[in-house]
C-alpha cells in the first residue's frame, strides 16, 4: 500500500473518568505541554463513571491553547446529527478552529437503548451513520441556499436552517473495522480511525484497499482520506514507522493513562517515527512522488504547487474548496485556491503565482467584498483568511492580520476602551479595507481607517517581505492607503486605536419624504452641520408611489441626553414613519445578526460608486432622477467628510479628502439606469474602489486624481513592473495618463 504523503501527528487517548474529577483535564494538558498534536476521549454516556464526553472536549478545549480536541469516537446514536453538527462547530469557532469530529456507529446497543436511544441492529446502526454524514456535512455547508432535506430511515432533517460555519473545515474520522462501513468512509468521510490492538494482521492493510476502491468508484483520491491507528505503549516506534511507509497511516494515537508513557510516546516515540519515515520519504523520493502527488493535481498547468501547500492546495475537488466559489454578491470558480498560514507561506504562494502570470490572481482576505473581485475563474485565490491575529501592543496601538474580521476587532478592542473606524459591517475583512480607504462609523470624528495605519508588511510581487511606513519604504506606505492591492499582499497591519465609550447611540429612522431632492439636500445639509460625533447612511430602494428612506444613525457617546441632542436635527427633516433609539456597545454594532452568511453569491455583482462634496441641488435631483430608473437597486448614501480632510490629499493615494458623502449603487445595470447615473456622475468627482464593479482606463481615472495616479504608475513600475496584481483595479506602469 503507498505512503499517502500526509503529515505525520501524534496524540493521547485518555479514559474520560469522573474521579478524580480534574485528572483527564490535566492529562490533557499534560498532552499539550509535552508536545503532541491531539487529545482524544472515549464516549460511552451509558458509564456512570465518565465524564460527558462533550462536556470534556469543551472544558479541554478551553483549558489548553494549541492541541487539537476529538472524541474516539463520539457515540452517533445518543448525539442528534444536526444538534452534534451544530455543536462542532461551535466548539471550533470558541476553541480557534481545533475541533476534529470523531464517530462511530455505537455498538452496545442494549446500553443506548437504557439511556433512551433507540435499539438498533448493526445493519440499522451503519445507515444511520451514512445518514448522519449527510445531515452534519449538511449544516456545515452555509455555502448551499437551498433548505437542507435528508430523508434517512434512521436520521432525517426537514429543512432547518444551515450553520454556524465552523473556524476550519472539520474533518470527520470513521471508527470501523467492517467492510460496509469502510464503503462508506471511501465515500464520505475524511479519515479512518481503528484501533490497532483490535486488529488482526493484514486488515489494515485490506481496510485501506477496501477505502481506496469505494473513494475511486465515487470518483475521490484516496489519499484525500487520512489514516489514523488508536495504539498502545507496547507498539514500537520500528512498527509504527512501517505502517507509515507501508500502509499510509499518519495519525498516532497513545491509550494511555499513565503520565509518563505520554511523556515517552511524544518524546522519544514520535521522534523515532518522524526519523524513520521522513528517512524513507527521502530515499523512496516519496516528497515529490507521495506527498507531491496530489500537488501535481493541484498545479497550474501540472507545475506541483510549493511543498508548504502539498497537503492544503484546494481544487475544484477538494473539500474547502466552495468556501472560496462566492464573495458577497459575485459567484466563481478558481482552478487552485492557496490558503498560506503563516508570513513564509505567503511568500511562497506569490513566487508560484508570479511563475504563472497568465493566469488571473485574486487576493481574498477573509470577509466580505461586494465587487467580488477577490475571486476569479480559472486561476489562482491566495486566501490569508487564516492570518487572522488580533493582538493589542503598547499603548493604544494593535497589530492586526489581513484575514482578521473588523467584528472580532472591535470585540477584542473594547474591554480596553478602544475602537477603530473600519467600515459599517463587522464581517469585511481588515487586508481588503486597510488597503483602500475605510469610511466607517466614526469617520467624521476619527478619519478614515487607513489614517490610522502606522506601518504595513507586505509581500511584494518578487515574494520579498517588506516593512512600509513613514520612516520606511514611505512611497510604497503612501500607495498602500488607497491602492493597496496593486503593490503586495499585505500580512500584518499596525493600527493606532481611539477611545470609544462603554456604548454609543445607535438610530433607525424610517422616513417617507414627499420629495426626496428636497428630503436628500436637508439631510445633507444636517449632516455637514452637526456635531463630529454622529454619522448616517441612508438606504434607499425605489418603488411604490412614494419611496421610503431608512436613516441608520450613530452617535459616539454613551450619554442619553447628550445622543438625543445631537441627532434633533435630523428629526423634522420627513415625515416618519417609524424610530427607535438605543445605546448599545460599538462592538454589537458591528455584530452579524445571528445566522447571517455572507458569502453567498452567485453570477456576477454591479455596483457604482461616487464620492461627492456636498448633496447639493444637481445631486440631489440626479439622485432623485436615478430612483425613478427602469430597474430593482438600492442606493446609500453615505457620510463622509469631518476628520477625513484633516488630513492632506496628497498625504495618501486615497485622495477625496473633501467629500462629505458617498454614494452606492447596488444593482440596477440596465441601459436606462447606466444613462442615469452617467448624467448623476457629471455632479460627482471620485469614487470609493471597493464598491464600483465596472473596470478600464475610465474607470480608474475617477478612482485617483491625474497627479495621484501618476505617482502610483511609478510606484507600480517600482514594485510591480509585470503587473502580477492586476485584479483589483489594475495601474499600468506603461499607460499613459488617460
């Protein structure tokens, strides 16, 4: 049998026992602390003498930092398939993404049956598992709009919602030894997990034949399927090693109880077995021929992605790999998404893009994005969702990774009083802001993101790590606040921070204005004139006899009089037909709502952006004209302005200092509203990059000033001089000005 290529880990099985009540939890630790990879537990809720299995895994799960959590193997017919599916991936989400899902059929039917499951025979106890997979594999998979349906004998779901997504694509490992169930792992499932004590010579080896044929016939790669082996101290690191080499088996497992056998297992035992196979992989050339085969699939034009990604290259074949098929509005389909974990990867993901140029590159950093352009068809996704680091550093400074969502900033910000302006959404990503502007709730107050950023690290498209600032690299700092993605991958971020109150005030208005030129001019004139403390947005859909108008209010104070105060004037602007106000901390407001997913788009977006001073008569009836178009869309407006122009224009390569306002469309596209907002654009100057979707020489002479682009064709032709990064809003270094 091959060497499937996987790497090799190692882990503790450790008997869940109530008494003493904290020995498996400091096992566990122990497990952690001495180095191994896992930390498994038996589920058998029918014996009084064991901790709950689930409330174990949690408490560890809690209690350690880096090891991964797994039951060996969870009991599937006393834990629900939707209810567990639910409940790994909420572990996963609390625990950083370290929860692997361990199950089994059940055996001891008699003893289910006492604890009130049902009394199955084992031909019923194997349906239900194929059925399960299905329902669990069915909740994870928010990416699917449909309801979720499966109509099994044993388990069945009828349509409830999916989700939560989990941090990491959990895998699911099979405990079996027979042949139908081993069918269905082939199938389904991500891994095999029998205990080697159990087995009789050679039925390792017939059991992954078994596996392999089923994977081929449902049209899988074997060596998609990881093989693990529950062992004892009795077996030798020799053995082990062979069944490595020989059997494919690449997850260790040690049950055991006793401190010191761990000890010795992680010391002493999984470095002669990392020796030993690593020595035969060397030999055999099995890095290139084992571990690199499915990175032969993987590659672009079968050029074998880099060896840091010979196990996590994700195809079209490959689960993970929908994550990266939708942004917000935008559907596609990328031949390889790279998904690098740390800085070096990064690094190696760029150098192998930069070797295929002709095929597009798209940067996705984690979040949402509604112009899609992210994604792409047919080429390469470099995804740093994964660098996601929040960490605050001294004073009022943070460090912050590209694949950070601005939700979790603002969660980690504010036990400690602070807040940074990022956008109206908790779920956009920090690498696609902090790279081109970041208008958001405090932007009057406290400017745009990108004026906050005091230094960036980038992977520049020669695959060099660079550090830009204002002492550093400062041309390539300037182009970075604005144009950010046409010069690098940026992979840490330091941010300063402001002070930001317990709560702040947060208002919907819902207006019915008689004559929306008149209502828009009011609004604008309101806003320019009140305290720096509040913004708005308004949200517009056209239809009906009159259009509604919902105003969506923040105020930075925690003081009721003082929010009541300041948002009076907007008051008496319209009649309204609904309000509500409400304190509420500035991290819930940039909360999901429960259940929300974001990443659900299909076809292709379109969007318009503008960036205007004032809502003054000409824009506020092109505006007025726009709504009475032949098509479905919605428009925002957008406050801007305050602390924003305190900065000069020629400070960053983001250059509209002196708007007040932002406008977007979404939707819309026909030929009757194209004409509309062409007149509506006269009136405008500037737009926001990560909200228009049309492209070309056009297009990116109203995203930057004459001088400003200028000065990034210099920049791109210092940096980037074969356009590696092209896909957002492209600055050819060869073209002349338009």
């Amino acid at each position: 049998m091959p060497d499937y290529g996987h790497p090799l880990r190692f882990g503790s099985f450790i008997s869940p026992l109530a008494a003493p009540a904290r020995h498996a939890v400091d096992l566990a630790v122990l497990s952690e602390d001495i180095g191994l990879d896992l930390v498994t537990f038996q589920d058998h809720p029918y014996q009084a003498v064991f901790h709950d299995t689930w409330t174990l895994l949690s408490w560890v799960a809690a209690r350690t930092e880096r090891i991964y959590v797994a039951g060996n193997v969870l009991n599937l017919p006393l834990r629900q398939p939707a209810v567990l599916a639910r409940a790994a991936a909420s572990l996963d989400l609390l625990s950083g993404g370290r929860f692997e899902l361990g199950i089994g059929a059940g055996g001891f039917y008699e003893a289910i049956a006492e604890m009130g499951g049902p009394l199955l025979t084992p031909p019923d106890a194997v349906s239900g598992l194929d059925e399960a997979l299905e329902v669990v594999r069915g909740i994870w998979d928010v990416d699917d709009p449909a309801p979720l349906r499966v109509a099994g004998r044993i388990h069945h779901v009828d349509g409830p919602r999916r989700g939560p997504r989990p941090a990491h694509d959990i895998p699911i490992w099979v405990g079996a030894v027979r042949p139908r169930m081993l069918r269905i792992i082939g199938r389904k499932a991500d891994g095999w997990l029998p205990s080697l004590p159990w087995l009789q010579p050679g039925d390792f080896a017939r059991g992954n034949r078994t596996i392999d044929e089923s994977a081929r016939k449902a049209g899988r790669s074997p060596e998609q399927i990881v093989r693990l082996l529950n062992v004892s101290a009795r077996d030798r690191a020799d053995e082990l090693a062979r069944l490595a080499i020989e059997d494919g088996a690449s997850v260790f497992i040690l049950a055991s109880d006793d401190p010191d056998e761990l000890r010795r297992f992680a010391e002493v035992t999984a470095k002669e077995v990392r020796e030993r196979v690593a020595e035969a992989r060397d030999t055999a050339g099995a890095a290139g021929a084992s571990a690199g085969s499915r990175a032969a699939g993987a590659g672009i034009g079968g050029d074998p992605v880099p060896a840091s990604f010979a196990d996590r290259a994700l195809t079209p074949q490959e689960r993970g790999y929908a994550r990266y098929t939708h942004s917000y509005f935008r559907g596609a389909r990328p031949a390889l998404v790279l998904r690098p974990q740390s800085t070096a990867e990064v690094q190696d993901a760029v150098r192998y893009a930069r070797k295929h140029r002709e095929v597009p590159l798209g940067i996705f950093s984690g979040g949402h994005g509604l112009s899609g352009r992210s994604l792409n068809d047919g080429g390469i996704v470099i995804a740093v969702d994964a660098l996601d680091t929040i960490e605050l550093l001294d004073g009022n400074r943070v460090r912050l990774g590209p694949g950070a969502l601005w939700g979790d900033v603002a969660h980690a910000l504010a036990p400690h009083g602070r807040a940074l302006t990022s956008g109206d959404a908790g779920t956009v990503g920090v690498g696609g802001l902090a790279t081109a502007g970041g208008i958001g709730w405090f932007v009057r107050e406290h400017g745009l993101t990108i004026d906050h950023l005091r230094s960036v690290e980038v992977v520049t498209a020669d695959g060099e790590l660079v550090r830009a600032g204002v002492d550093e690299n400062p041309d390539l700092f300037w182009g970075m606040r604005g144009a950010g993605a046409n010069f690098g991958i940026a992979v840490s971020f330091e941010l300063d921070t402001d002070s930001v109150g317990p709560q702040v005030g947060f208002a919907l208005l819902l207006y019915v204005p008689e004559d929306i030129a008149v209502f828009l001019q009011d609004w604008g004139t309101a806003i320019e004139h009140a305290h720096p403390s509040v913004t708005g947005t308004l949200m517009i859909s056209p239809g009906g006899r009159q259009t509604a108008v919902q105003a969506v209010m923040v105020v930075d104070s925690d003081d009721p009089d003082t929010i009541v105060d300041r948002l009076r004037p907007f008051a008496g602007l319209a009649p309204l037909a609904n309000q509500s106000v409400q304190l509420t901390p500035y991290s819930a407001l940039l909360a999901p709502p429960p259940g929300t997913e974001t990443q659900h788009g299909h076809g292709e977006p379109h969007g318009h952006s503008a960036l205007v001073r004032h809502l003054d008569t000409d824009v506020a009836e092109g505006l007025a004209e726009l709504l009475d178009s032949d098509t479905s869309f919605i428009l925002s407006v957008r406050s801007a302005g305050g602390a924003t122009a305190a900065v000069p224009p020629e400070a960053t390569a983001y250059a509209w200092r002196d708007a007040n306002f932002l406008v977007v469309t979404l939707g819309g596209g026909t030929a009757d509203f194209e004409d509309r907002w062409a007149r509506l654009q006269q009136h405008t100057e500037g737009m926001y990059i990560s909200f228009e979707t049309d492209t070309g020489p056009e297009t990116l002479a109203r995203a930057f000033p004459a001088a400003h682009l200028d000065r990034l064709r210099d920049l791109k032709a210092r940096w980037d001089p074969a356009g590696l990064f092209r896909d957002n809003f492209y600055i050819d270094p060869g073209s002349n000005r338009f």
